[in-house]
C-alpha cells in the first residue's frame, strides 16, 4: 500500500471580478480553493500521493468538485457528504486574504461537522502524513474538536503531522481567543509552519513590536530563529518550524524569502523578487506543499527549503488559488533565484 499524505480541512468556492475583455460577459470567475485543498493540489501536481478529507453536501455541485479533484490527481475517497452547502468566499482582485475578503461559510456542511462524524481509522489507514490548519479550528469550538480527535487518531498510528499557522481574525469570533485552542493542537505537531507574527497571535510567542524600525534582514532571520527555538521548547513533539517574509515595498514590488530550523540549525532561502503581483491567494498553502514534498522525498533541509520557497513566490505569478506549477517549473524559478 502506497504511503499518502492527507490534507484535511473546508473546501471553499472563491468568487473573485474578472479582468480583461471577459468581464463584460463574465463579470465573476469562480474558483476551487481552501487552504488545504491547494497544498493538496501543489503535492498531486509533483507526484506525491495525497488524499483529501474534507465535508460536502451531497449534490450534483459537490459531484462536479470531486470530479474536478480527481482530475487534479487528489484521492478524493476520504471526502464526507453531509449538510446543506458548500462554504463561499469573495476575494477581490489581486488582493490578499488579510485585505478585502468577505466569507459566507457560517452553517457549510464543514462547519456543521462534529466530533463522530469521521472514522479517522478508515480515513487514516494509507496515510503517512497529516496536513491541517489554524483555519479550521478558527471556525468553531465543534470543529476545533474534531480536529484534536483528528490529531488523537494520528498520534496513535505515529503518523506524521505538519500545520500551516494561518491566522484568519475574521474567522475566530465563537468566544475563544486563539492562544485558548491551538497550543492544545499544536502539541500534536511535528512540523510547524507560519510567521513570527501568526505564531504569535496564535500560540502566544515572544514577538520584537519594533522590528520594522530595525529594518534589516538580518534582524527578522534572527527574529525567526529565536521563534523556532521558542516554539520547539514550549512543543517537544516538533521538530521543524518553516517562517515566511513577504514584504510589498510599495503596490508593485514584492520580496519574499523564507528560513526553516531543524536539529538546532537555520537554513535561510535565497531572496526572490518581483515587480507585478497576479494573485497573492493560495502563495502559503503552495509553500508547505513544497515543504511535505521535500520531506515526502527524504531531500535534505535546504534543498527542501528552497524548493519549498521557489514553489510559493511562483504561485504569486498564477490566478487563482492553487498552483499548476509543476516540478519543472518550480526548479527553473529555484535556479534563477540562485543565479541573481
């Protein structure tokens, strides 16, 4: 039986205005997104095994969306059918997803989703590595618990687990702050992927309210570090922390590079830039797929690193949410990074 990864969490719709001389024919563009969705779009695009485990109401829409999955290469046995509708979000154009978003997933049939409904066994019997994160349990206390009965069921079996901290403030509103729920998930964890300001906000880390004045770079890999030695202190389980940095001079120009810490060491990316951005949604979730890819493949940290990194800053270059890079491709941008 071949070893898969399985990503689970809330299959969104994304509704976005389109551009150019489609607009007056089609003044929307709907696409399928959901964090986890992409990452497991990234690993089937690279030929890593993956199954998606998500909730969907049993119609002929959630039928054309599994189709679409397979199509992508996503086992999609895992998926669970039940309640009413499939959670929507809108996104403006080329904006980001801590801008102008506007979520409409209250009562989706993953929000509805309750500890019982799965049977992580089943679901969990090929796989070798779980992906989720922050984003579910931001939606309520339910789901919050189901993922710690998610997290239970993969300890149990000593699967691997990695979690994107993704910190949405729009979606944590059901009376817990977010230090109350993720620590207690997080403990789980043997792979922790965020920033030094969501994991601040999510699991309470030190965090420098006057970085930006020091301005240097060497002052946020520092930050980075001291983060991952933090984290790895407080969650003995882990044992990788990923950071990201991505920086907007101004509307156009964008910098983005990345550290990852393992076995007491940092490895820090090269710095990739661009003047132009197509869509900054999805750019993270492409990232950690690039994250499990190298581990998946056994490459060594800064090899995984920069694959990962070159992965993320070129989904910033694609509409829509999930990349269709495929390992050609990200290779080209990871060797030009190396050459500027």
């Amino acid at each position: 039986m071949i070893s898969k990864v399985l990503c689970f969490g809330e299959l969104l719709l994304r509704v976005s205005p389109s551009s150019g001389e489609d607009a007056e024919k089609h003044p929307f563009i709907l696409y399928v997104g959901g964090a986890e969705a992409n990452t497991a779009t990234a690993l089937a695009g690279w030929n890593v095994p993956v199954k998606y485990c998500t909730v969907l109401p049993d119609n002929f829409m959630s039928k054309y969306v599994t189709d679409y999955l397979e199509y992508k290469g996503i086992y999609t046995s895992s998926v669970i059918f039940a309640g009413d509708r499939i959670g929507v979000y809108y996104l403006d154009r080329g904006a980001d997803l801590k801008s102008s978003v506007v979520y409409d997933r209250e009562h989706s049939s993953f929000a509805n989703l309750k500890r019982g409904m799965i049977d992580w066994d089943k679901v969990l019997r090929d796989v070798s590595w779980f992906n989720f994160t922050a984003i579910s349990p931001a939606l309520n206390a339910n789901v919050a618990d189901v993922c710690l009965e998610a997290l239970e069921a993969a300890s149990r079996k000593n699967i691997r687990i990695s979690v994107d901290l993704n910190y949405r403030s729009r979606l944590w509103k059901y009376g817990k702050e977010p230090m109350e729920v993720m620590p207690q998930l997080v403990e789980y964890c043997d792979v922790v992927m965020g920033n030094i300001w969501s994991a601040n906000s999510l699991l309470g880390t030190s965090i420098d309210n006057n970085i930006h004045d020091k301005g240097t770079k060497q002052a946020y890999l520092d930050h980075a570090k001291s983060t991952s030695r933090e984290i790895m202190d407080r969650f003995p389980k882990c044992q990788t922390v990923a950071n990201t940095f991505r920086f907007d001079s101004n509307k156009k120009d964008l910098l983005y590079y990345t550290t990852l810490y393992t076995n007491g060491e940092q490895y820090n990316s090269p710095e990739h830039r661009t003047v132009g951005v197509v869509d900054r949604s999805g750019s993270g979730d492409c990232f950690m797929g690039g994250l499990i890819y190298g581990s998946y493949l056994q490459h060594d940290p800064q090899e995984t690193l920069n694959y990962a990194t070159a992965a993320a800053f070129g989904k910033l270059q694609e509409q829509g949410d999930a990349t269709g890079q495929d390992v050609l491709r990200v290779a080209k941008i990871n060797k030009e990074s190396q050459e500027d």
